[in-house]
C-alpha cells in the first residue's frame, strides 16, 4: 500500500529488548519432557537440536527486512512441526509466528496466517497428543496474546513514526515560513531604502553638473546616512534569525537516546532557552548536539542527564553520564579529541568556561553570562 508505514526491524531500538527477553518463555519446550515418559539419549538430542535451530531462525528473523520475512516464516512452520514431532512442547514455539506476523502485517493477513498456525497446533493435538489437550490449548492461547503483543507494538511503532514525520514536516514548513518572512523583512526595508539612495545619488549628480557643490555634498552625507540605516536594518533583521532551535533540538536527541535505553533525567530552565539570542542558541545547540552524539557513540552507561539553569546573570548548561572512559594515566583528565576541541571553541565564542570532569562518568559543564552576546550585537548593529 501507498500510504503504509515502512516499520524499523524488530531486534531495533526499545523493540531489541523484547523480542530476545521474550525467547524466555519459549524454555516452556522442555516442560512435557519433566512429565512424559522417559525417552532415549538420541530422542533428547533431537529435541535439543530443533530448539537450537528455532532460536537461530527466530534471531535471523527479527534481524531480517519485511521482505524476507515469508520465506523465514515458512523455515519457522517447518521447524516447529519438527520439533513438535518429537515433543509436544513443540507446540509453544508456534506463538513466535504470531508475533512476527502481528507486527509487520495487517491485521487481517496476521489473523489468517495465526489462524492457519491454530488450525496445526489442533492437527497436532487431534493426530499425535490426544491425551495432551490442555497443554495444546495453552498454546492457542499463546498464540492468540502474542499476536495481540505484535499488534500493539505495530500500532504504537506506527504512531511514533507518523508523529516524528509530522513534526519533521512542521518544521520544515515553519523554516519555509521563516524563509518567507525574511524574505518581506528584507524587501520592505532594502526596497524603501535602495530608493532613497538612488533618488539622492541622482539628485548629488545633477546639483553636481550645476555646479552647486555644497547642495551636492549635504544629498551625498544623507545618502551616506541611509546607507549606514540601510546596513543596520539588514544586520538587526539577519540577528533575529534562529539557526537552531535548542528545545528541539534537546527533545530530539533525548529521543534518540531512549531508543539506545538510556534513563533521562532531565532539568530545564525554558526562561534561559527562551532569554537567547540567535549566536548563543546555535552555539549552546551545537555543544549540546556534540555532547549527546559523544555519548551515543562511546558511552557504555545507561544513564544520562541534562540540566539547564540561571543564576543571577549566568546561566549553565550540565550533561552528564555514568559510563566509563579513558583517561590519561597522569592527571585522570579527559582525553580530548575533535570534538572536545570543538566545544571549547565554541564556547570561547560566548565568553562560556567549559569544564570536562569525570564524575562517576564524563560531566561536561558549560558557563556563560546571558547579556554578552545581546550587547555585542547591538554594538555590531550600531
């Protein structure tokens, strides 16, 4: 279908959790063996291989792009009949299907197929294990409330992924907005402006031709006016322009480091985010984009933390982890590379004092004084 939602692979993000801790309850295999009668060594080797066999599929599988997925779920059929030949327990790994087949289809492909799996755990039951009714309908059961665990993580997956591209969307549609705004802004004042510096260059050189020099001159000092007008009103306008916005930019990041499962602490000060201007917001944002691209690359914790706050006339941004790093064996200091670097010089840019500590993990701390970068824009615009 046009309009249908490419889903990320199942062994992907917060989803990687429960598609291999959910291999637990597939240990439920053994149990008839602890209640039937006795079999041979050759038997248990048998029943041991298809286990093996199955959770090497089912790893395959929820590794495996949409597309191959039939051919997987065919190999799967197979195996579980196999297994179920010689160990009604067999009959359990069947709910896997289930879930595969209820997370990456529609509901009414996923129900057929789970019916068709149903329809061969009873074959089972009516066939080889008579007597074994009451574990074989747990099995249905089984396969019934996976199936409702891979619709469930179908539809929140979906939800999530139609909500990241319509705020995507409404970004770009809000930079397409500013883009037109700047665009007016920049008409409407170089327009008006641009005219009255044309009408007075000829004005200076018609009064020039007559020889009136002094009237020439008082035309060319107001001309020189508005041009010096104009340049301030370009450069007041430019300044207003947000490069990056920080609050989004936080959200996003946090967000990827959910998918990697890192617990988020979080503390903001939205009255900071809100006092910046546009050179001390890139700025921030790109510190705070380096830091969280640092941690999603190297850090082996699972915890991270971001605070923003003021004080007086400063205001801090903190970033911390509990991850292990390398240290220099002299001073125990942080060693610093690109990125690092990078930090630093952009925060030499807002006058900031940058500190990099290893506190139970790598702190990065940021300092800066909120008005320096307002002042030195309006001296820049005077």
């Amino acid at each position: 279908m046009k309009n249908e939602v490419l889903l990320p692979l199942l062994a992907e993000g917060r989803k990687k959790k429960w598609a291999y801790t959910s291999l637990l309850f597939s240990l439920f295999y053994f149990t008839p063996l602890f209640f039937g009668a006795t079999k041979d060594t050759s038997q248990y080797v048998i029943i041991g291989t298809c286990y093996l066999v199955f959770v090497a599929f089912y790893v395959v599988t929820v590794n495996t792009p949409k597309k191959l997925i039939p051919v997987l779920l065919v190999c799967l059929f197979l195996i579980n009949n196999a297994a179920s030949v010689f160990n009604v327990g067999g009959a359990i790994l069947f709910g896997y299907m289930s879930f595969v087949v209820g997370y990456y289809y529609r509901p009414a492909v996923s129900i057929s197929v789970t019916s068709g799996v149903m329809l061969s755990i009873l074959a089972l039951q009516h066939f080889m294990y008579p007597g074994q009714w009451l574990f074989l309908l747990a099995c249905l059961l089984n396969c019934c409330a996976l199936l409702g665990f891979g619709f469930m993580e179908r539809r929140e997956t979906t939800h999530l992924i139609k909500d990241t591209q319509a705020k995507e969307a409404l970004g770009t549609l809000s930079a397409i907005a500013e883009r037109e705004r700047i665009g007016r802004d920049l008409h409407d004042i170089a327009g008006h402006a641009l005219s009255g510096i044309s009408l007075k260059a000829q004005v200076a050189d018609k009064l020039m031709e007559k020889g009136k020099y002094e009237q020439a001159r008082s035309e060319v000092k107001e001309l020189a006016t508005l041009s010096q007008n104009l340049l301030s009103e370009i450069r007041k306008t430019v300044t207003g322009i947000k490069h990056l916005s920080m609050e989004d930019e936080i959200e996003k990041s946090l967000a990827q480091l959910r998918d990697k499962q890192f617990i988020i602490e979080k503390s903001i000060d939205t009255n900071v985010l809100t006092s910046l201007n546009a050179v001390q917001e890139t700025n921030l944002t790109l510190i705070m984009k380096e830091c969280m691209t640092n941690i999603l690359r190297h850090c082996n914790g699972n915890l991270v933390s971001i605070t923003v706050a003021q004080e007086n006339d400063t205001a801090s941004m903190v970033i911390q982890d509990n991850g292990i790093v390398a240290t220099n064996d002299t001073n125990s200091a942080i060693v610093k590379g690109n990125g690092t670097t990078g930090i630093e010089e952009r925060a030499a840019i807002l006058g900031a004092k940058v500190d990099f500590t290893i506190d139970k993990g790598v702190c990065v701390s940021v300092i800066f004084p909120l008005l320096v970068s307002q002042n030195n824009t309006s001296k820049e615009a005077e």
